[in-house]
C-alpha cells in the first residue's frame, strides 16, 4: 500500500475526546462541475438523533467522480453548490446531539450512504435503501455524499441509523470499505447464494473484488470475468477462476465450461459496460439468479430477455447495502474478507486532486484509493 506523506494534521487534537467540537474543519468542497478544493468551514452541529463524527478514512467510490463531475446532477447529486461528497468512511463518534441512543463519544463507527425516514412503508420492512421520502430531509431521509453533505471532510455529522459499530481488530481503512462490502453482500443475498455453487462476478474493479470475497466467504466458487491487471488483483485475493475478456473468444462459453456446460448458479454483474449486462443472463444455468449492481447510462442496457424466460432466471437490480453491514464487517473481523488487501493507496485530505487522478486513471495499479481527513494516526 502506498502511504504518502501527511501534509498537515488535524486542526484540532483529535485524540482529546470531547463533548463539543467547534471551529473550522477542512472539507473537500465541489464549487461547480469538476472543481473542487479543500477549504476551511465550520464544524456541523449534530441535531436530534444525530452525532458528530471526525472522519477517519473515505473510500473514493466508483461513483464519486460522477457527482464531482456534475455528470448526475439530474439525479439531483449534488443538490447545490458548493457541495461536500463522499459516503465510503469510518470515523470517531466526538459528539452526541439530543435523544441519541445507541453510540457514546469515542466510539467507532463505519458509514452508510443511505438513511430513510425509518416510517414509510419501505423504512418498516428494513428497505430504507428504498425510502418513500427520499430527498425529503424534513421527513429524516438523508442519501449522505449524494443530497445530504457527506464525509470528504474532518468532521461531519450523521444519523445515528446510519452508522455501525467497528469490530475492535477492525481499522479505520477496512470499515471505509463496509458500504461497497454491503452492496456487493446485498446482491449475493438476493441471488440467493448457497456453499458449494458457482458464482460469476463481471468486472474485477473494488465492487468485483469485493463481490468476489463475500461470495467465497459465503462458500461459492468463484469465476471473475474481466481485463488485465485487476483481474491478476482478483486472483491474489482468491477468485477460484478467472476469464480474460481479452483473450477469451467468447466469455459466456468459457463460463459455461468452467460450470460444466451448465452456467453458474449466480451472476453478479459490476461491469457496466456495454455487453455485461446481456452476457450476465447468458452465463447463468437454468433456474439461476443474475444481479445487476451497475448503473447504466439513461439509453439503458440489452438484458438477454428471451434466455432469461426459456430458463426461468431472476434478475434482480440492486441498490445499495440496507442492513448488510454488520454482516461484512463481522467477515472482516473473522479474516473471511481481506478489505486491507484491496487498498493499494492512501492520502492526506490536502492531496485529493492526487488520489482522485490516481483512482480514476487507475495509477500504479490502484484498486481502492483512501483519504486521511484528519491525518494518518488510524488507530484508537
Ligand atoms: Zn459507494
Ligand atoms: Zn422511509
């Protein structure tokens, strides 16, 4: 792993735990499409239900340089200018706003991007990933890095719903890694994975990866399905197989051979490119369960619908990570998922402009690029 230099510190002592936290903070600010600087501003305040955190670590998602872009701002991501992103972080609990229950100061905590409203009919059956009154803060719906400011900061504060516990033998820089964990367990929970099967995973990047350790941990084997050198990243961290899109003819029928002859059990697709999402169904058996984690471009993709029919598939779409944190993170405590051998590049805020060209140019091999708000001391 690639540790750079820390620039500057904290602008306050952070490992004097206290009950109020006041002053500025530096935060990543987006200022318009595709700028951004870090820029001193005031601490947040935590409201009912709400804690303040000093942020520890942020995993630049996959989907970061699309907000910082502006390029889904229709979404409504950001919201407005000046903006803070970011929702891949663990952080310190400093302090507790009112009627707050289930976290104390000091505690740590990794984050989820997504907070509902906890009363609509989406929020009572645990689907807050699907919340009724999404956009609607009044209401307690928050999508934090999306319409609510997130962690690309020293200090943010958070709902209380919106945080879990870390497992003590878990650093900082591996509970950053929970929410793409929680959506990579998520699509393996609704595909229904079961010990002894095989999964397919399209596209080696952080999500495969991810995807790919869950599924073995869960006691799958594993076939990867992707290019160069991310795929060789994806065999040393375990997948059982791997298929070069490069150098396989056809990857649907080097699946298929793989699986004898009758495709894998289940297809988590993390690719987004133009094919993945029709060879997906392709590579599944009869009676098999595909995922699609990918969000593609408005014009849509081509699902292979009549392979889908004639073999009785499911295809399930999946958002996000509601309750699937606990899960990873406790795999990760057991050693069943290596988030440490993911991060191959960690940097001082001050350096963003660096890390996001290293993540998004894929630099030196990077696979999953983490940020030090508050400088590189990690642990308790
Ligand atoms: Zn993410
Ligand atoms: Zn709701």
């Amino acid at each position: 792993m690639k540790v750079y230099p820390r620039i500057c510190g904290a602008v306050f002592n952070n490992e004097k735990e206290s009950d109020k936290v006041e002053g500025k903070m530096k935060a990543v600010q987006i200022l318009e499409p595709g700028k951004f600087e870090v820029i001193s501003i005031d601490i947040p305040k935590p409201r009912r239900g709400e804690v303040l955190v000093a942020v520890q670590s942020v995993a630049i998602c996959g989907s970061d340089p699309n907000i910082f872009s502006g390029k889904v701002r229709k979404n409504g991501w950001p919201p407005y200018y000046p903006f803070v992103a970011g929702h891949e972080f663990a952080a310190r609990v400093v302090e507790l706003g009112e009627a707050v229950t289930t976290l104390k100061v000091g505690d740590r905590v990794a984050g989820e991007a997504h907070c509902g409203c906890g009363t609509c009919e989406m929020c009572m059956q645990g689907f807050y990933n699907l919340c009724l009154n999404y956009g609607n803060s009044d209401a307690g719906h928050h999508h934090y890095g999306h319409n609510t400011p997130g962690c690309y900061a020293q200090y943010q504060v958070y709902d209380q719903k919106a945080l879990t516990l870390l497992p003590e033998n878990v650093s900082y820089d591996e509970g950053s890694l929970a929410d793409t964990g929680g959506t990579a367990y998520n699509a393996l929970k609704l595909t229904g994975v079961e010990p002894g099967g095989y999964t397919v995973i399209i596209g080696p990047g952080p999500m495969g990866i991810m995807t790919m350790m869950l599924a073995k941990a869960m006691g799958s084997r594993t076939i990867i399905v992707g290019r160069r050198e991310r795929l060789q990243v994806a065999k040393k961290l375990g997948a059982d197989f791997i298929v070069d899109y490069e150098k396989a003819d056809d990857p649907v029928a080097a699946v298929r051979e793989l699986t004898e002859g009758f495709g894998a059990h289940q297809v988590i697709e993390c690719a987004g490119n133009a094919t993945a999402y029709f060879e997906a169904v392709k590579m599944a058996r009869k009676r098999g369960h595909v995922a699609l984690i990918s969000i593609p471009g408005d014009d849509g993709q081509e699902i292979a619908v009549k392979s889908m029919i004639m073999n009785q598939i499911t295809v399930h779409g999946v958002r996000a990570n509601p309750n699937c944190s606990r899960t990873v993170l406790n795999l990760m405590s057991q050693g069943a998922v290596d988030a440490r051998g993911m991060i191959t590049h960690t940097f001082p805020i001050d350096m963003i402009h660096e890390a996001f060209d290293t993540f998004i140019n894929r630099k030196d091999g990077a696979v999953k690029v983490v940020i030090h708000p508050n400088g590189e001391e990690q642990e308790k």
